[in-house]
C-alpha cells in the first residue's frame, strides 16, 4: 500500500452548534497508509457520539497558466489554489 500523510479530524457531536458537532481534535499522521490509521483508532471513539474523518494531507493540482503540477494542502482555500481562477484574478 502506499505510505503518504493523512490528516484526521475528529468531531463531536454537539447540539448547541448550528452544524451538530464540533471539531475536537487534528491530527497529522505522517508515512502511515489510511487503514493502518483507521484500525488504530477504530475503537478508541464510539461512532454515536463521533465522527472520524482521514483525508489525505496534500493533493495534486494543476497550475492554470503554466500547467505544471504542484501540491498545496488539501484544505487550501479556492483563492489560494493556483489552478483555480479566483488566484489570477486577485
């Protein structure tokens, strides 16, 4: 499998917010692939009252004018994301 990085999120579920839960925790798992991840934490968070998110750290996109590929953190906003044309505009 592959090693890469991979963020996780962990929620709480929680009324008071207009969502229903809260962010708790972030964690950044580094050289580990998603499912040794998720079967280290599978039983340390009941599933009524949290939810586990693992997305990948980084993502490939494609620069817009030059068309070279770089990677920028997955939680890049839009007008910080060079393939998007929000970034050429500014």
């Amino acid at each position: 499998m592959d090693k890469s990085n991979h963020t996780m999120y962990i929620y709480k579920r929680d009324r008071r917010t207009r969502s229903g839960e809260r962010l708790v925790s972030t964690t950044v798992w580094r050289d580990r692939t998603a499912l040794s991840v998720l079967s280290e934490v599978e039983g340390m968070y009941p599933s009524t009252e949290f939810r586990v998110e693992l997305v990948p750290t980084m993502k490939t996109v494609k620069n817009l004018m030059t068309g070279v590929e770089v990677e920028i953190p997955h939680d890049t906003p839009r007008s910080c994301d060079p393939s998007s044309e929000l970034y050429w505009s500014m």
